[in-house]
C-alpha cells in the first residue's frame, strides 16, 4: 500500500494520542505526537533562558525529538512548567515554521505511513493528508480524562486556560480541518471511539 497520512486534530483531553497510537497499531504505521516537539523546544528555551539562539536545530529520528542535539525525558516534557511554555511559544510564527519543517521531514524520511496528532495537523501542517479526524468532548470530561493521566497535573481550569489559548492565537488556531471526519467522543469509550473511526474511514 502506498504511503499516507492520518491526521488527529482536536483540543487537550480527547484523546488523540491513545487512539492514535492504537490507530498505528492496526494499521502497522509510525506514530507521532507534534505536541511533542512544542514541549522540546519550551524545555529547550527554559533551560537555555538567558542564550538568543536565532534559530533551532530540530530534528525527530525513530520518533525520538532532538533541539539542538538535546533530547529530554518524558517527566521533563510534561512537567506543568513546560507545558505552559509550549503554549506560550506555539503562539509565534517563527516557532512554528521551524516545528512544521521538521515534521514535514520527519515524515519523508519515513518508509511506512504515519499517524500524526496535535491542533494543526490537518488543517495546516499536513493538509492534504488521506485521513483527517477532529477530535471533541465537552470541557468537564477532558478535564476530568486529563486529570487521571498520571503524568499530567492539569485542573480542568488550567486546561480551560490552555485551549483558550490555542483556539484564540492568530497564527494556526485550533480548528475544524477541511475534509475531517468529526466526532465528539464525550460520551463514547477510547475502543467506541476507535470503532467509529475504523468504520467510518474503512480503514480495515
Ligand atoms: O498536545 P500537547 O498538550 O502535548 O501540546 C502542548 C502545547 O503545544 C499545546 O498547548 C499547544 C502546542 N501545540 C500546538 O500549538 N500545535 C500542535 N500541533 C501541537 C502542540
């Protein structure tokens, strides 16, 4: 089968990473999580505070995301501090621009296909991708998935603030892709709701 692209798009807490990752699964590609590389660089940038670096080196290799030849753990990445920087910089378009580079290349090094997630990743990033799903539940339900991940410590109110934050910037705002599958998942199970996508996409 040919390459291709299965875009998630959607807020906080609706599950893009479990059920992409299960999506890669059944359909044997790669899977890639652009926040990931948003949090890279905010642990970058809070670590190196006081440097100007004008631009970053960024590069994803077996899924692994290198700033600058550094790579950090995934307690470093989804600490509450980084979490807010990675927000803050997704704002500017210079910091996006580099993230979109590297994804883009991330994705021709690749010989299998590759389920990708984060807010723009259908609508900008990879818009003439094959598959694209919108992701949405109600705000109390997010909140509440997010706040039994054990690895994030984020309240529904702190959640509330970041998706204003990302729905609201002026460059790539969160929003409904061209051409995307919707589903509002909030009161569907992680397996309901890679049911759907399957049956709606005929993926198998
Ligand atoms: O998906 P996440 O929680 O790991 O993302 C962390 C932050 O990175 C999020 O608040 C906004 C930014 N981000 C973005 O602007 N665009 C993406 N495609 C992915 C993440």
């Amino acid at each position: 089968m040919e390459k291709f692209i299965l875009t998630i798009d959607g807020p906080s807490g609706v599950g893009k990473t479990s059920i992409g990752k299960h999506l890669a699964d059944i359909l044997k590609c790669n899977f890639f999580s652009s926040g990931n590389v948003y949090r890279s660089l905010a642990m970058f940038i809070n670590k190196n505070i006081d440097e100007d670096y004008g631009k970053y080196d960024i590069e994803i290799l077996d899924g692994i995301c290198y700033v600058n030849r550094e790579t950090y753990s995934s307690e470093d990445l989804y600490s509450n501090e980084v979490t807010i920087t990675s927000s803050k910089i997704a704002k500017e378009e210079k910091i996006r621009n580099y993230v979109k580079e590297s994804l883009l290349k991330y994705y021709q090094s690749l010989d299998k296909s590759l389920v990708i997630e984060g807010r723009d990743m259908g609508s900008v990033v990879f818009q003439n991708a094959k598959y694209k799903i919108y992701l949405d539940a109600d705000l109390i339900t997010r909140g509440k998935r997010r706040e039994d991940q054990s690895k994030m410590n984020e309240t529904v109110s702190d959640l509330k603030k970041r998706d204003l934050e990302d729905s609201n910037r002026l460059i790539s705002p969160l929003k409904v892709p061209d051409g995307a599958l919707v589903i509002n998942n909030t009161d569907l199970t992680l397996q309901e709701t890679i049911n759907l996508i399957i049956e709606k996409l005929r993926l198998q």
